[in-house]
C-alpha cells in the first residue's frame, strides 16, 4: 500500500467575479440563467436580489445547470497524489498548472524510491553528457534562471520514472462549479465502490487511490451544491476502459501501452479521450525503458530496481498500463504539431509518431504531419537545442 506523510490541502485562490459562498455562486448562476429569458443586460439581472424559489426550485430541480458553468473556481491544491492528479486531468473542462518533474526536483518520496531516484538522476545525467558532449550540443549546458542546465533537466525527467504515481505533487487547478460538482459526485461513488469491496476483491491500485477520497472531499464539501447532481450517464472518464478494434478515419480509436508519466502527458490535450485500464500490482505489462539507455546493460538495472519497488507495493511511474485513445483527424493533428518536437518529453514524442505511422495507413496525409512543426513552416517561438533534424531521432 501507497503512504505519504505530507498533508493534502486544497485552498481556494481565485473565482469568478470573487465569488465564495454557495449563496453568491447561486445567485451568480440564478443571473446567468436569468439572461435565456429576460430582455435586461447582465448587470440589471445581477443587481436582482436571491430568489431562492428561481434557483432552487427551477434552476437545478429543472436540469438547466449550464448557468453554474460560467462560475470558474482555481484552487492550489498541495500533498495530493499524482494519480488523483491524472484523474482531474483526464476530465474535459479544467486548467491545470501542475508541479513538473523536468523542471523542479522530486522530493516527498518514500525512502527507497528517493534513493532509487538520486541514483538514476545521476547515472543520465552522466549517459546524456557522454552521448551529446557540449563541444557538439553547447545548448544542453547553458544554465537557466533556475540554475539548472536543460542536461540536468532532462536526467530528472527520466528519473522520475522510478517515483510513484502517487507521490504528492502541487498545482493550480481551475474548473467550474457545475463540473466541480460532478467530479465530486464520482468520486464518492468510487469512494462508496472501493468500501464496498474492502471485504472482497479489491485491487492495489484501488486501494492506494481510495485512501485520499475522505480528505480530499472533506477540503471541497463546502462547494457541494445539492440539486446539481449530474443529469447524464457521464462517468469519470480516466477509468472508463473498453477495449475495441482500432478504427483510423476522420474518426480513430486506438489501443496500446504507455507509462503512468507518459499518460499524464497525453492528458494535456483535452480534446481527446484516453481510458485507462485499472492498473494490476506488479506491473503485468512490463515498463518502460528510456531509448538511452536500452541494449546497454544499464536496462536490466533499471527494470531490477522497477520490479523490486513494484513488489513492495509502489506503482512506479515507469510502470505500462494499457489505454484507449479517441479522437477526431483535426484535434490529433494538433496533437502532432505539439508532441512531434524537440521539446516534448521523449516517450510521449515516440507514442505519437507511432499512432500517426499507423493512422497514416488509412489517411496518407498525415504521413506528412511526420515531422517537426519547423519543418512543416510553422514558427516555433521556443529555443531548441536538438533542431529539427534530431527532433524525431534524439535518444532522450
């Protein structure tokens, strides 16, 4: 089992128009909802008094819960795990600025992963200058603002694959109430689910997620609006896994296997679907082994290690778990101009050009999206170090 000693906390940051009691945000949607009907402008509606009646007895008795979307709500949230994290992202309507394992080195582990971590860190740190010496690559060495190199950068983001997924991590977290609302909602359900089966059958990864539900709903209960219960038989998407032949058209569903860190990278594009399969302890499907430093002896050292934190009950992010991803031809190839690139962490890079290999067999134009945005005439603003010829080819 999963434990962490670091505190959860979720604070509210910001709202629409500073909005913080439930009676404000209702009589915020009372005027939204107002404004379907009234021939009056937004701030005659606004200036009406709460009408209990209107919002309660109408409003949400009714189903017409869209007014409540217009009421967005940024939290921090501090000391949650990761894997809560991925299943907030993995919903449609949010804004998340999450703590990053490039850029900011992991700290609130368990003893073994954050030895396991210190090793790895400085094991690529030490391949990736031997593989791209400065004389060859002087970009790699060039301090930042945060007194780190892009060399050092990149050890850590390889590193972190040996970290839980449910270390704590932090972000920002914006969503609307509405949607809010549902998540909660949800989540008690898989809470009441899980507790459920804690007589019978209950899977690992199940139970280290269950145990943050209370707190992390106790933090949230004051924005629990009765009345504004989901209508549809929409579920939490993250585990809603159904596995299907692939299909490449206008359309495309497509299957495969992917690490825990690789799927929270999938995740920032919110116009596609991914599902995932309840992960199994032990790591049934394997993991992932970093291009760096695969065939070179070091790769069994590295799945050695993996194995040993997989049977003491961690669920490595390196850890591959089996997923469905939905989409349409136009919001995949944003997909491509983002993730095919120098700068995209180097397995989710590797997983796209997969998938568009194969969807390029059904629709040939997206042979042509193979490729780098800068080679493809569309302007980069960002510094790359590997340009566009390594982009696709470079081992980290």
């Amino acid at each position: 089992m999963e434990s962490t000693k670091n505190k959860m906390e979720i604070k509210l940051i910001g709202s629409t128009n500073n909005l913080r009691t439930q009676e404000d945000m209702l009589k915020f949607g009372q005027s939204c909802g107002r404004q379907c009907y009234s021939e009056k402008d937004f701030e005659e509606l606004y200036s009406e008094p709460y009408k209990s009646e209107l919002t309660e007895g109408r409003l949400l008795k009714s189903g017409h819960h869209s007014p409540f979307e217009h009421i967005n709500l940024t939290f921090a949230m501090k000391g949650i795990p990761k894997a809560l994290a991925m299943v907030l992202n993995n919903e449609r309507q949010y804004a998340t600025s999450e703590k990053s394992a490039r850029y900011t080195i992991m700290k609130d582990m368990q003893s073994e992963q954050k030895e396991l971590y210190d090793k790895w860190k400085g094991v690529f740190q030490e391949i990736i200058s031997q593989e791209y010496p400065e004389s060859k690559f002087p970009g790699l060495y060039v301090l930042g603002s945060d007194k780190k190199t892009p060399l050092q950068k990149l050890a850590q983001e390889n590193a972190r694959y040996v970290t839980s997924v449910f270390t704590p991590t932090k972000m920002v977290h914006t969503i609307n109430l509405r949607q809010l609302k549902f998540v909660m909602d949800e989540l008690r359900k898989y809470d009441s689910v899980c507790r459920q089966k804690n007589d019978g059958p209950f899977k690992p990864f199940e139970s280290s997620l269950w145990k943050f539900l209370p707190e992390f709903l106790s933090q949230l209960s004051e924005y629990n609006i009765p009345g504004l219960e989901n209508q549809t038989d929409r579920h939490l998407s993250m585990f809603n896994f159904e596995e299907k032949p692939e299909h490449f058209s206008d359309v495309y569903s497509t299957n495969y296997f992917i690490s825990f860190a690789g799927l929270a990278q999938a995740h920032r594009h919110r116009t596609i679907s991914y599902n995932m399969q309840t992960p199994e302890k032990d790591a049934p499907y394997g993991f992932f082994v970093p291009k760096l430093i695969r065939n070179t002896g070091l790769d069994r050292d590295w799945i050695k290690d993996l194995i040993q934190l997989s049977e003491n009950g961690t669920f490595p992010q390196a850890q591959l778990i089996k997923v469905r991803e939905r989409g349409n031809i136009e919001d995949f190839r944003s997909k491509c101009i983002l993730r095919l690139c120098g700068h995209a962490q180097n397995e989710i890079m590797e997983n796209t050009k997969q998938t568009a290999t194969r969807y390029a067999i059904h629709e040939p134009e997206i042979a042509g999206w193979i490729a780098p945005k800068c080679q493809q005439d569309i302007k980069c603003k960002g510094a790359c170090i590997w340009g566009g010829k390594m982009a696709l080819e470079r081992l980290v």
